[in-house]
C-alpha cells in the first residue's frame, strides 16, 4: 500500500503537529506508512495577503494529488474551503489559551514594559486592560520569538499555549485565563482536510477526531464567518462544554484597546453552529460590525 501523504507547512511547530497525526494514523490500522511533506506557504514567505495565506498552497497541492491529507492550525483555516475539499477530522484540542512568557502573570508586568506580539487581537486585548504597556510587533516562529525574548528585545511575550506545548517548551510560558483574554477562534485545535469523497483518508481521520472539540471548532467557525472576520480583525472566540451547554466567549476591539466589545452567550449542545451564529448576531447589535470594520480599515 502507498504512503499516506500529509502536507503541512514546513516550520518546527507545524513539523510537529503533523508527526503527531501521523503517529497517530499509524495506529490506526496497523501502522500503514505516513509520509509528511513539507510545503512552503505564502505566508512562510512574509506577513501581507488574506488569511488563506498559511494554506493556500497545502490545499493546492492536496487538489493537485500530490498529498492526501493536510493538517493546519485550526486558526489558519478559512471559513470557506476551496470546492472539492472538506474538513475529515479534529483530533482532541489541546490548551486553548494564550500564554506570556518572561513574568508570572499579565498582571506581574510593570508599567510601561515592552511586550512583543504579532496578533492584532492580543494586542488589542493587553491595551484594553493595560493601556500603559507598549505593544511592539514581534513576528516569526516560536524559536524565534523565544530567543528575542531571552535577547531582552521584549520584557515579555505572549504566545498560544498549545505551540509551546507541542514543541517542548510549556514550561516557558504562564497561561492567561479566558477571561483575561480571549484565544483566536480554533486555537489548539489542529484541521485535517482532505479530498471529498476521499473515503479511504475520511474513516481513518475520523477515528482520530473527537466530537466535542469538533464542536467547539464549528461554533467558533460559525461566529467568525457571521462577523466576515479576516486576520486584519481583532476578534476572539472560545467554546467549552459547560454543565451539559456550549457556553461561547467572544471578543472584538479596535488594535488600539480604544474600543471594545465582549460577550458571553450560552445554548445547546446539538446545534453548535447556531449558537455561534447567535452570539454573532448579539455582536453585531452591539456594535461590533462597525468595530471590526474600523479595525479592518486601520490595518491596512
């Protein structure tokens, strides 16, 4: 039997989520060669463009033939698939959260510290609670950003937990409750697309996906599509199952802290898409489609 093949983007965090796949679909049938391949994407090539820009040529080449699987950060992933492809799995998702790494705690830094990210949403989530701190763009992988750090560039930096997690270095990181601030729509969940009608690649992916975090993906996805998010918005989004509900968090502000919406919405479990739809709808009473339009604007 040919290797499975699974594209992924070339970087050491990407490298390791997909060998985390790709041992677990060893298992899956008695351990079948998986062959991962490499893929360089537009946005391994600098930051500009729209937020396809971490999969678009992954999905290519899985259209293409040329991989049968892929495997993203669920973040990355647009609410829209190209035609032809579908989302086959969602492994069970781990820690959500946001982390800072160089002080204990948000709360820990002094004032007027200079902490580096390269995410509108947490940067507009420290300047609306700690509007002295200086916000500085810090880009590159975590290696990278982690070695700027410990270089002084940054009194500190604030990460996903789930990167320093799956590549070692947790323990470098504190992680920031949900209600201080608000992770990215489908942080620490990992996407594994493949072909429809692929049938082969579909029942082995889906004895890897676990159905809750498959539905705390849907929920968020569904608020990010309702508000027309894109990477140039600051928006959070956060579902946990809680006491038999989908209770959902979400988050919306201009990159300057300046003006803010949050919102809490809880609903039933067996319709996950429409309670992020509804908590959406809620924003958007609120004000939040005209945020996020500014804050579109301003970015760019």
């Amino acid at each position: 039997m040919a290797a499975l093949r699974i594209g992924t983007r070339g970087s050491a965090l990407a490298l390791a989520q997909a060998e985390l796949v790709a041992r677990a679909l060893r298992g899956v049938d008695g351990g079948d060669e998986v062959e991962i391949v490499p893929i360089t994407t537009s946005g391994d090539r600098g930051p500009g463009g729209d937020k396809s820009r971490f999969v678009k040529e992954i999905e290519e080449a899985l259209l293409r033939d040329e991989v049968d699987l892929a495997v993203h950060s669920a973040k990355d992933v647009p609410t829209e698939l190209p035609d032809g492809l579908a989302i086959v799995g969602v492994p069970a998702r781990a820690d959500a959260r946001d982390a800072v790494c160089g002080a204990g705690s948000l709360g820990e830094l002094a004032e007027g510290v200079t902490v580096g990210t390269a995410s509108l949403r947490r940067r507009a989530q420290l300047l609306a609670r700690r509007p002295d701190l200086r916000v500085e763009d810090l880009r590159g992988n975590v290696d990278t950003r982690l070695r700027r750090l410990a270089e002084g560039t940054f009194d500190a930096i604030v990460l996903a937990a789930a990167g320093l997690e799956r590549l070692g270095r947790a323990d470098e990181g504190r992680v920031i409750d949900t209600d201080v601030m608000t992770p990215a729509g489908g942080q620490g969940c990992l996407v594994l697309e493949g072909r429809v009608g692929d049938e082969g690649v579909a029942q082995r992916c889906a004895a890897l996906s676990d159905r809750a975090s498959f539905d705390r993906l849907a929920a968020e996805r569904a608020l990010v599509a309702a508000l027309d998010a894109s990477c140039r918005t600051p928006l959070g989004v956060h579902a946990t199952h809680e006491d038999g509900a989908l209770r959902m968090d979400a988050f919306a502000g201009l990159a300057d802290g300046s003006w803010w919406i949050r919102d809490t919405l809880t609903g039933p479990l067996d319709d996950p898409a429409a309670v992020g739809q509804a908590l959406a709808d809620r924003m958007l009473s609120a004000g939040a489609g005209d945020l996020l339009r500014e804050a579109d604007a301003a970015s760019t």
